[in-house]
C-alpha cells in the first residue's frame, strides 16, 4: 500500500521519544536502530521496532554541523552511533518526496538519507531505509516512494549471498562482522 509522506511520521509515533537499545553500522552503507522492548522473534532477541538504513547515502549531523557520512571510518561511525543510543531519543522523521531524502531526528543530531548514487541498476525491490514494525508490517522507502508492506512481500532479503556483498561494498572486502 503507498503511503504519502504526510503519513510517514503517524508510523514512527510510537517510537518517538524513545532512546534507541541499540543502534551500529553494518555492512557498506547500512546502520541499524533497534528501538523499544525487546522479545523473542523466530528464535531471536529483537526489538518491537527496527530501523534499517539500507541502500543509501547518509550523513548525521549535530545541529549544523557535520559529524560523518556513510563512507566514514567504521569505527568512527560506532563509537557515533552509540552516543544515539546514550544520549537521544528518536525525536521526529521528516520525508521529502520529490528529493526522495529522509531526516530522522534524535534530538540535537540529524541523520538525512538520501538515494545512494553508487546503484547501476536500481530496482522498485530496492529501499533506501526499511521500518519493521509490530504485526509483521514494514515502512520502506525506495524508488516507488515510501510503500506499507507485510514483511517478505517485495522486500530486499536479509539473506545476503557473499557477491551481492561484494558488488554493493564496490569490490572491497567486507567482513560480515562490519
């Protein structure tokens, strides 16, 4: 279902206010917030609600200033991202549909999202960020605009082969443990 970007903010609402109980970077250009209680899901411990950044450009910012991009030291980005998880809650998320860029705010810091420029062949399978929410529902935002979807249906798989990994990371080598 197509969801306008007046609507985005109506799904995060439950999450505004809350601190992230983990946010980290994962492989390329992908950082991950889990947010709320946690419970057991297919075996695993995950929070109610997750936010994955997904095949996008990103660069967090502390007011007006400049903290790190997506191409920044992995390192760097962790030890960033884990001030989020100290020191913010997830205070509003802002989309923008004709620049396909969305600003996630926690509190004083911004994380603006953008298409990533680095795709050659961009598919509607694509999301820029994916929202998993209670009831097996997902937000992701792609080039089809920002769609409601049951989880699975049309989204991209969290099964990643070993050369998909390595076409995204630009032929780098990616350890999964990034």
């Amino acid at each position: 279902m197509k969801v306008t970007a007046a609507q985005v903010r109506e799904y995060f609402r439950p999450v505004l206010g809350i601190r992230p109980l983990r946010a980290q970077p994962g492989v390329g250009s992908f950082l991950t917030f889990e947010i709320g209680p946690r419970s057991r899901n297919y075996g695993h411990l995950q929070a109610r609600w997750r936010l994955w950044i997904y095949l996008s450009n990103w660069i967090l910012f502390h007011g007006d200033h400049k903290l790190l991009d997506w191409k920044a030291d992995r390192k760097r980005i962790a030890i960033i991202a884990h001030r989020l998880e100290e020191e913010t809650s997830l205070t509003n998320v802002d989309y923008n549909s004709r620049s396909e860029k969305t600003t996630f705010s926690f509190g004083d810091f911004r994380l603006v999202v953008s298409p990533a420029d680095c795709l050659e062949n961009v598919s509607d399978r694509d999301a820029y960020w994916v929202f998993f929410m209670p009831g097996n529902q997902v937000l992701a935002a792609g080039p089809r605009g920002i769609h409601l979807e049951r989880e699975g249906a049309r989204l991209p798989s969290r099964n990643w082969k070993k050369n998909e990994i390595d076409a995204y990371a630009g032929g780098r080598t990616v350890r999964l443990e990034d």
